[in-house]
C-alpha cells in the first residue's frame, strides 16, 4: 500500500483520492511539457502503465482532465489530447489579453513592495538569448504565475489559470521565435514599471500589448508570418 508523510512527521496512508490527484497532476504536467500531444490517443491502460498505477486513480485523473477540456472524445479514436483549432486560438488570447490586462492593473492597485521585487527577481533571473526555448518557457509562466497573485484576486487568479492550463495545447512556446524572447523581456519590464509606479491604466495598456504581441508570434507559428496580419485577427 502506498504511503505518504504526514503533516507531523509520522506516516499516513495513501488513499485513492491522493493516487487520483497525483495522477492528474503527473498527466496534466506531461500535456504542459508536450509529451502528450494534441491529437494523441489516450488509452487508460497505456496510462497507468506509464504512470505504474492501477486503472482506478488514472481513471479518476482523465475524467478530470476531459472536465479541464485537456481531453476530449473523437469519434472512432476515443480518448485523445484536444486539438485547438484557429477560432479557438483566436478566443484565447482574447480572453487572456482582458484578464491579464485585468490583472495587471489589480497588481498596480494592490502589489506590495515584496511581490514587486518577486516580479523584479524573476526578470533578473532571465536565462538569456542562448537557452533553450522550454528554459525561456519556464520563466515566462513564472513571471505570469507573480503577476496573477500580485492581483489579490482570488477569482481572476483561478480563471487565469484555467486559461494557462488550455495554453498548453497550443505546442511549442512562441518564446521559440527569433527575437521573441528580447521583445518579451521588454514587453514585461514595462509592465512592472507600470506596477512599481502604481499607474494602473499603463499597467493594464502593457499587459494587454503583451499579449497581443504574444498573440501575433502565435499566428505566425501556426499559420505563417502572413497571417498575422490578416483580418481575422483580433490585434
């Protein structure tokens, strides 16, 4: 039976909740990480096989992702990884340029001096033009994850993430581009200068830009650099 450490110190048992949560969770960080794909088949047996548990909490854990929308039923192919198609991207970032302008203008209101210097840290701690794109990746959804609690707004907070957790079909980080990264860094330096000088309009105006900008390397990527200036999209 499997065991887990207790808030004392001692041990405690394991339960099928706990097994469920931990499958979700190692499941969903695999979708994040692009080791399950879009379009990829998922079979339950093929899951707990990877993740060496027994069928019920992995049961458990894709009914839940199917809830988040990460998975989805295709007819003749089952269970597989839901694919985001243009108006679905479209939609995204969208949303994702209301409610991070949203919460970038919360923060500007409501960051204290210590989440202010968080944000001003993980800048610092940039991995520079030479790292991989996952590295870059990393430390964008790190200075995004600051930003949303720098909000005081435990709503926004639990939406965003949802949103974050639907960006993960979308594949390779559009931090993969050339020249990206460097616009990116400048792009969130503004939105903690804003921030730190408690201007709330200049807050939410750099984030939304932000995200426009992300949304315009999206296209490029999926469509090719023409698109990004079509009509379609919402920049």
């Amino acid at each position: 039976m499997a065991i887990a450490r207790g808030n004392g110190g001692g041990e405690a048992v394991e339960g099928p909740e706990s097994r469920g949560e931990i499958a979700y969770a190692r499941l969903k960080e695999s979708i994040q990480a692009g080791e399950l794909k879009p379009g990829q088949r998922i079979r339950e047996i093929e899951m707990a096989d990877r993740l060496k548990m027994s069928r019920t909490p992995v049961r458990e854990a894709l009914r839940r992702l199917e809830a988040d929308g990460l998975l989805t039923f295709a007819p003749y192919r089952g269970m597989v990884i839901a694919e985001l198609d243009h108006q679905a991207v479209m939609e995204l970032y969208q949303m994702r340029e209301v409610l991070e302008g949203t919460a970038a203008g919360l923060a500007a209101r409501h960051a204290s001096e210590a989440e202010i210097t968080v944000l001003r840290d993980i800048m610092a701690s940039d991995p520079g033009d030479d790292a991989e794109p996952y590295r870059h990746a990393q430390h964008n959804r790190q200075f995004h994850g600051a930003l949303y609690r720098a909000a005081h707004n435990r709503y926004l907070l639990k939406t965003l993430n949802v949103l974050r957790d639907a960006m993960a079909l979308l594949g390779s980080t559009t931090l993969s581009l050339t020249g990206r990264s460097d616009t990116a860094r400048e792009e969130h330096a503004a939105i903690v200068e804003a921030i730190e000088a408690h201007d709330v309009q200049a807050a939410e105006t750099a984030a939304r830009a932000h995200i426009r900008a992300a949304q315009r390397a999206r296209i490029r990527i999926m469509f090719g650099d023409g698109a990004a200036d079509a009509p379609h999209s919402p920049v």
